[in-house]
C-alpha cells in the first residue's frame, strides 16, 4: 500500500509513511488548501492550471505546529506556519524539522511569482472535487490498460491517495469493502478521469502525443461503457484512524461481480 497526501489542490504529493484520517473518512488536509486567482471563485486545478504540477508541497514539524513547506525550482521555498487544531497529532508523521524562523509573509507573492499570475492561497476546508473521500489506484489494472491499449500509464498521472498492487486487474469495480489495518473503507464510486492524466505530474507539460485519456476512452475495460472513462475509486474511511504503508489490504466483493 503506498499513500500520498496533496495538502494544496493540484500541487505535487507529499509521501508519508502512515496519516490519519478524519472523523468524515478522508485523509487529514489533503486538498486542505487551494490556490485562486486574485478575484476567482473557484480554486485553480491541474487541468485549468498545469504549471501547479511544478510546486512541490510538504509538511514539516516545528515543536507543537507544523509549517506548510513550499518549493520550486528557481523559485526557492516558501513557509507558511499552519495554526492547526490537528498540528500536535501530526507532528509525529512529518519527521523532517521545519526552519526555526518560518515566515508566512510573501506566500501569495510567492505562488504568483511560481505560476505567472496573481494568485492567493486559502486554506480551512476541504477543496477536493469529492470531500471526505480519498482516491485508490490498482497498479494492476493500469498495467493491464497499458498491455491494452500500448500505450503508457504511470501512477503519478492519477493523482490517487491510496496505491495498491495486491489484486488482480479491475477488482475494484467489485469491491463492496476494503479493511486496510484496522481501517475500514468504504468504496463511493469509480473516479471518472479527466484531461489532467495527460499532463505529466511533476513538468505541467502536456502530453502531445499517445493520449492516456483517450487510450482509457478507447479501451474502456472500466465499466459498461457510459459516460467518461474511469479509472481507480473513491473511497471513504469509516471514522477517524491510521493508514500505514505496507498494510495488507483485504476486499469484500460484491456477490456476482467480475471480481467475486
């Protein structure tokens, strides 16, 4: 089981080796904060914004708080100390110290300097497409759409919070259940995928050529067919408790699926 958490909406992941979740079943801050243009509404995303693929984000321990690390290159790092009611209890999952004097000013300067625009960075809510979720990728079933289609599916395109490799190809279409530890999860419907697969997770650049999302409309080894291709699935925890890397993970399916 490999975990990522995207503390800022379309920013790159931070890899921990367990985090907690909340009492609603998602990831604590993941998609916490969101980056918006100066007079936006809605927070920018991969799709609409690629060069937030370029910000590699982090949260590091300082004492009792936690400092949101931000990073670019030729751009240097940014620090945001995060006034968080959940900071103490985290601390123990973000081993690297955070900088003795980290500075929250020049922030918004900083990302606007980063993605060539004016923006503002707001926090305090979940700014995920489906809150209260996280996103779980089978490697298997990539590796079976790349045997499909030729052409490439790199983990990283997906964006999943949860990555596992233990099941066979599409299980997850059939999953009624999954107990990772002693974590309970609850699967919420397959992720249809949009135009942000195609742009490489750590350049913003898109792909020119051999489309992944194309590749999965095509294939279509997902579902029956309707509407926009998928690919992994959304699943919700059934309170408060401890993801850990490495887990064994166990499926309850579905009586009468593909993958029962």
């Amino acid at each position: 089981t490999g975990i990522a958490v995207f503390p800022v909406k379309g920013c790159r992941a931070m890899r921990p080796e367990a985090w907690p979740l909340t009492q609603d079943g998602g990831l604590v801050l993941d998609r916490h904060w969101a980056v918006y243009k100066a007079a936006g509404r809605f927070p920018l995303n991969l799709k609409g914004c690629p060069a937030l693929a370029k910000i590699a984000v982090d949260l590091r321990a300082s004492g009792d708080s936690l400092v949101l690390e931000a990073s670019a290159v030729g751009f240097g790092v940014v620090h945001l100390p995060l006034p968080l009611p959940e900071a103490s209890s985290l601390g123990k999952y973000v081993p690297r110290p955070a900088p003795v004097q980290a500075s929250g000013s020049g922030v918004d300067d900083w990302f606007s300097a980063v993605l060539g625009m004016p923006v503002t960075l707001k926090g305090g809510s979940s700014q995920a497409n489906a809150p209260n979720t996280m996103l779980c990728v089978n490697h298997q079933s990539l590796v079976r759409t790349e045997e499909v289609t030729g052409v490439p599916m790199p983990m990283p395109r997906f964006r999943a919070n949860v990555e596992v490799a233990e099941f066979p190809a599409f299980a997850e279409v059939g999953w009624a259940r999954l107990k990772a530890g002693e974590v309970s999860l609850e699967p919420r419907g397959m992720c249809p995928r949009c135009p942000a697969v195609d742009i490489d997770s750590t350049t913003g650049l898109r792909t020119e050529s051999q489309s992944i999302l194309a590749a999965l409309a095509t294939a279509r080894l997902d579902s029956d067919g309707r509407g926009p291709p998928k690919m992994g699935v959304l699943l919700r925890g059934s309170g408060p408790g401890l993801l850990r890397v490495g887990e064994q993970v166990v499926a309850q399916v579905v009586q009468g699926s593909p993958a029962g």
